[in-house]
C-alpha cells in the first residue's frame, strides 16, 4: 500500500504567546517545535496499517520554512519511510498550504489513502485536511475515532455533538483526518532516532509547485492576547447568601440572565 | 441588498439555535438572509427557519440528503451559491459545518475564517475575528481573495435576534442533483445523552473530583435543568475517575467550549481545564480552598461546599427565573 | 604410602577438581558479562577496600544490622573458619598418618582443641537457631528453600560428625590432654556406658573421621550450585563494593559508534560486578523484606529480582560461554516482569539492608534503559512526561516561560541580572521544576527565599533559563533525552562560572552533585537543610519563635539513604524553640520511602496498595500534628496520603524551611 501522511510543525502546546511586530504571527524567539498533536495520531495510524501491509510505504509530507525538517525527522523516527517537504515562507493560509500538499502528493504517486490531524493546534482552522481532499478529488472524513481497513474500502467513525457517532464507508484512496483517540501514538526508539537523523528529505520549493502569493486567500492581521480580565470577586456570607447574592450579581452585573 | 447565505443545521425536526443566530447577525447587518437547509421531511424546519427571520430558503428535501454527507451536501450547497450569489456565506461551526465549510471554500477557489466568536458583516464585506493557539490569542481575519467570503461561526458567539412568530420565508425546492457519491454513510449512532453538547450550550456547569462520584452529578444536573440552554461537563479528573463519560469533558485534552456562562464546581482549575473554558464570557467558581488557582479566572467566586452551595444556587436560580 | 592415604589423596583430587571445573564455570560466565560497571572503578583505594574487608567480613559488620540473625551468622561464620584449621589438621593426618598439629606445643594445642569444641558447640546452636528460624519462626523474607535445609544439614552434619570422632577417639585413646574437649569428653562417657570397647571405638572414631572428609568434599562440590557460594563470593563482593554510599547513574556513551543496543537487554549487558553480585547473594531476604514496593504487593522483589538473574545466567550458561551473544535470550519474560522492573522506586533500602553490598538498583535502571531506548517499552503515563520534559523543560504541562512567576513581589535576581551587573553571589538557588511550578513546592522556595535573605546570604535564580535536570527522564530509563537536558544545563551552568549550588529538591541535589561531573562541570552542592544547619550552627540565623508543636520526621531517600544526610534536618528540628520531635521506628537508614522515587512519581499505581498512604500510616504513629520533610516529592505523597486517611484538619506537611521560617523574624 501507498500509505501518506501530512503533518505540521507548529510552536509546543504551553508556549507563552508573544505577538510579533505585525500582528500578523507570533514571536518565534525561543519557540519549542513540535509536531501538531493530531498529526501524531495519523502518523501513527499510517505506520499501523503499514506493518498490516506487508510491502507497503509510508510517505511523509510537510509545507512550511526551512524549520519544518526537525519534524519531519520525528515522523521518520517513528518509522515513516520517505519524507517530503515543501519549503514556503513563515507565513501561508489553508489554502496555500493544501495546494502545495497536493501538488507535492500528486509528484509522489497515487496514495492509497492519506492520513492528516483534524487540525493544527496553532491556528486551529481546521480546513487543510477537507481542503487537501477535495483538491485532489478525494473522498474523506474528519474527527476520526476509528478506523476498519478492508479491501478497498475503509469504514470510519466520526464523532459529533452529544457523543453521537456517524459511521462512513470511504472508498480508497481516500483522506482521514484524525481525532484524539485514534491510536497511541508510539514513542520513537533510540537507534531510530538515529537512523532519522542520517535520511534524505526531498525539498520542493513551493514556487516550483506553482503556488504563489496569488493563492492567498486569508491574512490574520491585529493578533492580540485576549484582554485582561478585571480580577474576580469572592463572595461573602455562608452558602445562602453567597447563592442569593451571585444570581444577582449574574442577572443584574454580569447581565448573562 | 447584499446577500448571506447560511447553512442551516438542524436535528430531528427542530433547527439548531446557532442558525438563529446566523440568521439574526445577517438581518441586523440589513442583508438579505438566504438559508440553505437540506435533509428529509423539512416543513417544520423550514417554518422555524422563516419565525428566525430567514427571508428565503434553499431546501433540498429528500431520502437521498436523509443523513449529512459532505459530498452530497457539499455541492447542493454550491449549487444554492450558484444560484444566489452571496457575499458572504456563514456556516456554523459544529461539527457537521466544521466538516464541510472548507470543502466548499476548495470548490469555490475562495478564503474560511474558521470558528470565529465576532463577524461583521458591512455591505458585501465580512469582517471576522476568531480564536487562534487555543484561545491564547485572537486576530482578525481579512479576505485577500474573491467572493464570496466564508465564515465558520462557534454557536453562542453571536446574539439571536427576537423571534417573529408567523413570519415564513419564501421556500425554494433544489433538485437534489448530489451527482455520483463515494462515499456512504452506514450509520448514525445517537449517544447516550440526547441532551445538548457542551460546546453548543450557553451555560455550561462543570463538575471536577470532588464530586466524589457519578451519582452526586445529578445535583448539576438539577442545577442545568433550572438554566435555559445548558448543558453539563466534566473536568478530566471527573472523566478519569469514571463519574462521566469523555463526551463531557472539558479541557486541553477534550472540548473547548464558550458559553456565556461558565460554573465550575469543586474544579481546582489546572491549566489543562483553563485552555477548555478560559473563553467562557462569565466564570463562576465554587470550591472548597481559597486558594484553588479556579478562583483567579473567576469573575465570581464562591468558596464554600459546593453539596451545601449548589442546591441552594438552584433554588435561587428557579424562584428568578420563573 | 598407605591404601587409605591413596584413596583419600584420589578424592580429594577428584572432588577439587570437580569443584575447580565448576567454579571455572562461574568465573568465565562472569567474563562473558561484559557491561560497564556502575560508579567505576572497583579496584582503587586498596587501603579502604582492605579496610571495610575487615570490618564487615571478618567483624561482620553489615551482617549485624540484624541483631539475633546476625549473632547467628556470626557464630557459624567464625566457628567455620576456626573448625577449618582442624579439618585441615585431619586432612593432613588422612595423607600423612600420626599428623598432628600438636607441635604448637602442648597448651597451645589444648587451647586450640578447647578452642575448637567451643566453636563447635557454637555451629550447633547457631545452626539449631537457623533451623528454628527457617522452619519454626518462617519470616517471609527468608522464603522456602531447600538449598538453606541441605546446607544447615550439612553444616549440622559436620560439627556432629566432629563431636562423635572426638568422642569415639577420646575412648579409644585415653589421654589426659582429651580432657579440654569436655563436651566430647561427656558423650565419650555415654559410649563408655554403652559398653563400647576402644577397639569399637577407634574405629567409629575413623569412621566418623572418613565421614566428616566426605562431608568436607560434598560440601565443597555442592557450593558452586549452592546459595552458599556466598562463602567464597561474598568477601570479593564486599571487597569491590562502591565505597561510598552517595551515587550517581552511570552515563551511557549514546554516540558509541559500534553500539548496537543500550542499558541491559540481556544479561550479557550486565557487568562482572552485577554477576558477582549475583553469586554473593545468600537469600537471607533483608532487601525484600525492607522493598517498600514488595511490602504493598507489587510484583517487585529485590531478593527474587537477584536470584532470577542468577537464573538467567545459567539458563543462557552455553550461549554466553560460546560467545554467543545472539543467542542469549532476553532478560524480561515469565519471571522478571515489566511490572517487577517498573515497580522500583530507587530507594535503595534494598542495598542499605544488604549484608553482601549486592546493589540491585544498578540493574534494575540498567534493564529499564534498554526497555525505553531500544523497545520504546513503557507505561503510558511516561510518553506525556518525556514531551513535556523535551518540549517544556518540566514533566508538566507549564509554559517554560512561568518557570519564575513565583518569584513575583519577591525581588530574587536571576544570575543573568547578577552576570549584567558585574556582581557576584555565593550560591545559585536550583530551584527545580517542583519548586517552580508546583503551587504546595513554591511556597517551599518562597521559604527558603526567606531564611537565605535573612541570613544575608547572597543568591540568584537560573530563572527562565533553568531546565529540568532530567532525573525523572533519568529514572524512568529515557538517558537520551536526560542527557539532552543535562548537556544544555551545564552548558548554563558553565556560562556563568557558577561553583556553589544550593537546592530544595533531593533529586536535583543528588543530580547535580553527583551526576554532573560526568558532563564537564564541578558543582559544590549543598542541600538545603544542610545550609540551613549551618546557618543555624554559625549563629547566621536564629529560631527564637516558638512553634509549639509535635513533629515527626520522614527522610528523603535521596537525602537520606542515597546521601547519607541524617542528622541536619535533626539538628535544625532540634534547635526550633517548643518544638517537640518523636521519631517513629522506620526512620534514618530504616525508613520507607514515601513511593514517588524511581519516576513512580509520574506513574499510576495500579498494583497492590498505595506506597504513600502505607508510610503515612507509619508516620502517623508518632501522633504528631506535623510530619516534616525536605523534599517535594514526598510532601505531595504525604499530603496525599493525609488526604486518603481524611486526617487534613489534624496532621500537616511541612518542609523543614517552612519550619523554620516560622520559627525566625
């Protein structure tokens, strides 16, 4: 099977946010990089179905500035066999990062299917994977909980509100974003870490793959910390009086009764 | 006139309260408010839609769009694009619209805020302010490429409008051309509670470890019963011990919810439940310890038993709120 | 020469040689066992070495620990070494007929013969004890085994077969010099009334003599199978123990070119030192009695652990004498279970109650190495712990960038202000991830801020560019990402020029001070109790308010056991006006680790029952309304025990510093 997975480096979960100069991104001075979270789950799905499948590949892809190798190398370690990486600058949109993917995607081959996070825990917009899918004309589902291979076909459950579960059968190839809880995703073993370090990672620059500036389609400008919240009050008094006086307090100052 | 075009959700006959919401952000901003609906048997859907003051409807009723398909209902919502020409398109940010908004924005070549908790809607222009880093930091989003301008919106971030009763919108039939699909859904299995979600509830009320187990959960069930459009969670601590399921939990690592307003009782309040709620409008915290790190995001707080303080509060909340 | 005296010569032959080829055995597997050895090198400080031979093999020092057992052991112990000069007088005399060692001179040799039936009565009791002890008393520690039952019947056999040669000789050739033998010189006088005539009796006397060789010569073969190698091992072990008690990890060499695998796999990766360790072990059962994760029934025995190595060893006895590494098989399996290996919490009780300095723990943490970098093999819990610490620096879940927000209103330096303005300070506060951004450990740094600015002393902070020294990744077997994190510290450290260091957190303390030097830098490492102590003793500060209270004490282990600090805390206690300590029994080198050691800190407990609220219970026994203690760690599994027990309004953890901020203005 031709098994690819897309991932992306974003900044560690607990990073304190500094906005840049701009407005337009952060401060990356000092930045722990990380892979994005649900991207561990679909790289680890892909390795699974891998050792399922004898003979088959997994392939890495990831679009971002020069950076992003570090992580690539992280999927490598956990067992992924090719990486591919498209060199953009620091700051693209959705739509440009899912055509360069499936520019990149479509130079590698046919996949049989493609594993993505649902979405990246940095600006968590959640439209690559859907985005990526429909480019190449894919059919897929997101929030994945689960996923049963069979031949040529995979049937997937889907969480939504209120815990209800829709389950899908995709035909392959097909996309499949992941939720937590898919898998757990395997902790890289020293001599693979090792091996990672030493493997080629094929580069596109992105202009190669005919995606440009023109592609844009969204620009985050104004980005700012939330504002402070004015220090909260404790109530006084014993239970009763702390229950009379905070439903007046939300119907009368906080109006949200 | 400029024209919005909104995807309607709806579940077992009733229309989602995040539609109203739309719907009412588009009239205020004195736009005409198409609704797109599809699914089976829509006369009810469709007459609420008009009473929340959809002007017209795009309904796609059938067998065929019984269950939500991003393929199918990807491009009959195109198709209804085609046939309005909206400026803007809002689509609501749950999990059905979350899923299909950016297959829309790849079929129509054009830019999605996702999620957003502020829109404005100025002329045929969209303006858009949404979460980024977990909440951490927020930005606005400005629309560098053609129309229409989409919008995913987080329910509960926009006001609803009041409703007009007897009002109807003009209903349009669209032929249910879904072309050939791949994918089939097999099943919809309903969880265990038919109750609202927590990340679609205005108020949400929270219990953590201290609660000791699953049967004291009824007494925030009673307190969620008195409080209109509310829905309980449950910290990662609760989950863990097993007093509630993981469809309840609140935090970095289940649902990030923001609810108007936000009860957090006997939750000491670790960053890890922080990163789930820290949006909530108003947080009201009652635990046991002063010094529970809980308190200093609360804008309320009550230091006290929450077994003596919460059937108490419920009390209080029925006799003001009828 | 006579039949006799060839025959004899031919067995003895035979069985030395019997018993040269299986101790051969032994000492090639211990060859084949080619893994580094554990705080280094063993052969060194020759003058010491002899030095603790003496005073714990030949005055049984660690062997008295344990007091009735001990003056057993130590009966049989020295009995067997002066009941050998016989049995080598008698060996000579069956090769060399009419030997005697009686050329000493004649009261010289009556000594000696007095000296003799002494010591044989002496083994008899201290054998008659063991027996009662193993089958009558049955402490669990020391389990069923059949080997202990053949070789107190063996040694039991000898010293009668002794009595009844002496005896039966006494009566076949009277002799006024027999007399100091009066034991034997009584049982003589029940075969006199038993109507056994002297030719009777020189041969019995014979008889029993060729009996008590035979016995000699089994014994001897019987050993290298035996528990009771110890004899010949256990004075090697102690003579290659660590010398000091204070210790470090070993460093594992990740960038070795031709390393195919980490830590302990196979028992092929042990060293000579472990294997030694092995064969000392005399299953006496101090260490799993003392294992507070056996005493809450985990699967973890240090006792079974040692000897299921040994089992190990033997099993893959072919492979590893051919040379076969390959073929040896994996050290985890049926017996030694993830659970056993998982289950240690590094206290080191097991090595403090050793009398053969066995050290167990290097294994342990040798074999979990192995499990982490080569098999990714470990709790779940872990995977979260080694990201945060790679991503954040902590095993939480906190921004790096919070690490100094305790120090708000504070006004504490960081050394990069203090390297800005040209100034210098005496220590550098490590204040460690706990203290930093655990809510209950700040307020122990907030203490120690306290007492160093009263005392005048000057400090700074690492601040925001302090790391997690990577001790919980250490122990939890992840070296790789502990070295990363140790590396960049010291790299810090260095920049700065910093020599001294003060530090709340015993781990960090044990890390820094006798891990670090094995990455490029010399720190002088003082604890904070320790400093404390000496503030107190140079008058630097002064506890005058009264804390009217009863405390008890629990010792760290990383203090305590690892370190060998005892007495400072006891000191700074001691000196806090109205304050009232009662120990309880389980304390200094005898007391239970609170079970957050070993990284158990960051892993569920599933098995058995809880570590800490066992200690809590035992601490609780002093009837104290504060149990004081010096390290985060054990603070938390305290409280939490306090929690389990519902007693939070009556008892209260507090650090030492806490205690003695109180107690000065």
């Amino acid at each position: 099977m031709n098994i690819f997975v897309c991932i992306k480096q974003v900044p560690a979960t607990e990073t304190k946010i500094k906005i840049n100069g701009s407005g337009t991104g952060i401060d990356t001075t000092g930045v722990k990089w990380i892979m994005s979270p649900y991207d561990e789950f679909a790289v680890e799905e892909a390795l699974r179905l891998k050792e399922k499948n004898a003979g088959s590949t997994v392939t890495v892809f990831s679009a971002g500035p020069s950076r992003i190798a570090e992580t690539l190398r992280t999927a490598l370690a956990m067992g992924c066999d090719n990486a591919v990486c498209v060199d953009t600058p620091e700051e693209i949109d959705s739509f440009q990062a899912a055509k360069c993917l499936a520019e990149a995607i479509r130079k590698e081959g046919k996949p049989d299917v493609i594993f993505t996070g649902k979405q990246a825990i940095d600006d968590d917009c959640a439209q690559v994977s859907q985005l990526l899918a429909t480019f190449l004309e894919l059919p897929y589902a997101t929030v994945v909980l689960n996923a049963e291979y069979g031949s040529g076909q995979i049937t997937v459950k889907r969480e939504t509100e209120g815990g209800t579960i829709e389950i899908i059968a995709l035909p392959t190839p097909c996309l499949i974003a992941a939720q937590k809880g898919l898998n757990e995703p395997r902790f890289a073993s020293l001599p693979n870490i090792m091996k990672a370090k030493k493997k080629e990672i094929k580069t596109h620059p992105m202009a190669s793959l005919g995606v440009t500036d023109a592609d844009r389609k969204i620009k985050l400008v104004n980005m700012q910390l939330p504002p402070a919240k004015a220090a909260g009050k404790k109530l006084a008094g014993d239970a009763a009086a702390q229950s009379k006086d905070l439903v007046k307090l939300l119907r009368e100052e906080a109006k949200v009764l | 006139m400029a024209t919005v075009l909104i995807y309607a959700e709806h579940k077992e006959g009733k229309v989602k309260k995040v539609t109203h919401e739309l719907i009412s952000e588009a009239n205020r901003a004195g736009a005409e408010s198409v609704v797109f609906v599809a699914g089976q048997g829509l006369d009810a859907v469709n007459k609420e839609l008009g009473e929340m003051g959809a002007k017209r409807v795009i309904a796609a009723q059938g067998d065929a769009v019984k269950f939500y398909s991003n393929e199918a209902y990807g491009k009959l919502f195109v198709d209804a694009v085609k046939s309005t020409n909206p400026s803007v398109i809002l689509i609501p940010a749950t999990a059905q619209g979350k899923d299909l908004a950016p297959r829309i924005a790849a079929l129509l070549g054009v830019g999605l805020a996702s999620d957003c908790t502020k829109i404005q809607i100025d002329g045929e222009k969209l303006k858009a302010t949404r979460p980024i880093y977990a909440g951490k930091a927020v930005a606005d989003v400005e629309f560098v490429g053609p129309k229409p301008y989409m919008a995913t919106v987080r329910p509960n971030a926009l006001s609803v409008g009041a409703a007009s009763p007897g009002a109807s919108a003009a209903v349009t039939a669209l032929s249910l051309d879904t072309g050939a699909l791949k994918s089939t859904v097999k099943d919809v299995v309903r969880g265990a509670t038919a109750k609202l979600d927590v990340t679609e509830a205005n108020i949400v009320v929270s219990g953590g470890r201290a609660m000791k187990n699953s049967e004291n959960f009824a007494i925030l069930e009673k307190l969620s019963e008195v409080l209109p459009n509310s829905a309980v969670g449950a910290s990662r601590a609760a989950v863990d011990a097993g007093y509630r399921p993981h469809s309840y939990q609140v935090g970095q690592t289940g649902k990030v919810v923001s609810p108007t307003l936000y009860i957090a009782c006997g939750i000491s309040g670790a960053i890890q439940h922080l990163a789930g709620m820290r949006t909530s409008k108003i947080i009201v915290a009652i635990n046991k310890d002063p010094e529970a790190p809980i308190f200093q995001v609360a804008d309320y707080g009550i230091v006290g038993d929450l077994f003596e303080v919460v059937p108490l509060l419920t009390e209080e909340f029925k006799k003001a709120l009828g | 020469m006579a039949i006799s005296s060839l025959v004899f010569l031919a067995v003895v032959l035979g069985a030395t040689g019997l018993f040269a080829y299986k101790a051969s055995i032994l000492f090639r597997l211990a060859k084949a066992t080619k893994g580094p050895v554990w705080s280094g090198n063993r052969m060194d400080r020759l003058a010491e070495r002899v030095e603790t031979f003496f005073t714990n093999v030949l005055f049984q020092k660690a062997v008295l620990k344990k007091k009735k057992a001990g003056l057993m052991h130590v009966a049989i112990f020295w009995g067997f070494m002066i009941i050998t000069i016989e049995t080598m007088e008698l060996f000579a005399y069956e090769l060399f007929p009419g030997f005697s060692l009686s050329f000493i001179g004649e009261s010289a040799y009556a000594t000696l013969r007095l000296i003799q039936e002494l010591f044989t009565l002496l083994v008899l009791s201290g054998v008659g004890y063991a027996f009662y002890r193993r089958l009558v008393l049955r402490p669990e520690g020391l389990g069923k085994s059949t080997d202990a039952i053949i070789i107190l019947s063996l040694t039991s056999g000898l010293m009668l077969a002794l009595l009844a040669m002496r005896s039966f000789h006494i009566l076949a050739e009277p002799n006024d010099n027999n007399a100091v033998m009066f034991a034997s010189m009584w049982i003589s006088g029940i075969w006199q009334s038993l109507g056994v005539t002297p030719e009777v009796a020189s041969t019995m006397a014979a008889g029993f003599r060729w009996f008590h060789h035979l016995l000699v010569l089994g014994f001897m073969v019987y050993i290298p199978s035996s528990k009771h190698l110890h004899v010949l091992t256990a004075a090697p072990n102690t003579f290659f123990r660590k010398l000091e008690t204070p210790k470090g990890m070993r460093k594992v060499n990740l960038e070795a070119e031709d390393a195919t695998s980490f830590g302990a796999g196979k028992i092929s990766d042990l060293s000579w030192k472990d294997t030694l360790d092995l064969y000392a072990c005399t299953e006496c059962g101090r260490c799993q009695d003392a294992c507070p994760a056996w005493n809450t029934q985990k699967p973890l025995s240090p006792k079974a652990l040692v000897h299921d190595l040994k089992d190990s060893l033997y099993e893959n006895k072919l492979a590893l004498l051919s040379g076969k590494t390959d073929e040896v098989k994996p050290i985890l399996g049926s017996k030694i279970t993830d659970d056993v290996i998982w289950a240690c919490t590094s206290c080191r009780a097991c090595e403090s109650a050793c009398p053969v300095f066995i050290e167990q723990t290097d294994k342990i943490y040798e074999i979990r190495r192995n499990m982490v970098l080569m098999e990714s093999r470990f709790p779940a819990e872990l995977q979260t712990v080694f990201k945060n610490i790679e991503n954040n620096f902590s095993p939480w879940a906190m921004s790096p960038d919070e690490r100094d927000k305790w120090t708000e209103g504070l006004e504490v330096r960081t050394m990069a202000q203090i390297a800005a303005s040209g100034e210098q300070v005496e220590y550098l506060f490590w204040v460690g991830c706990a203290g930093s951004f655990d809510d209950r450990s700040k307020k122990v740094s907030k203490a120690l801020v306290s007492i160093l600015k009263k005392s005048g002393i000057k400090f700074a902070i690492l601040g925001k560019e302090e790391k997690c020294t990577g001790d919980p990744a250490r122990r939890a077997g992840n070296e790789y990402l502990a070295q990363t994190l140790i590396q960049e510290n010291v790299n810090v450290l260095n920049n700065y020029g910093v020599k001294k260091v003060v530090t709340a957190c015993p781990h960090c303390f044990n890390a820094l001070k006798n891990e670090w030097k094995d990455f490029g830098i010399e720190l002088e490492v003082i604890h904070h109790t320790q400093l404390i102590a000496e503030l107190i003793r140079s008058g630097k500060i002064k506890p005058t308010k009264a804390v009217d209270e009863k405390v008890t004490y629990h010792d760290s282990c990383y203090i305590g056991r690892w370190n060998n600090e005892y007495n400072a805390p006891r000191t700074i206690l001691a000196s806090v006006p109205q304050l009232k300590v009662n120990e309880i029994e389980q304390n200094k080198s005898n007391g239970m680790c609170c079970g957050a050691g070993g990284s158990r800190m960051w892993m569920e407990e599933h098995i058995g029952t809880r570590i800490n609220v066992k200690r809590t219970e035992q601490l609780l026994e002093a009837k104290a309304g504060v149990v004081a203690a010096n390290c985060p760690f054990c603070i938390t599994m305290l409280t939490d025990g306090i929690k389990t027990k519902e007693l939070t309004d009556k008892v209260r953890v507090m650090d030492v510093a806490e205690i003695v901020d109180q107690a000065t203005v």
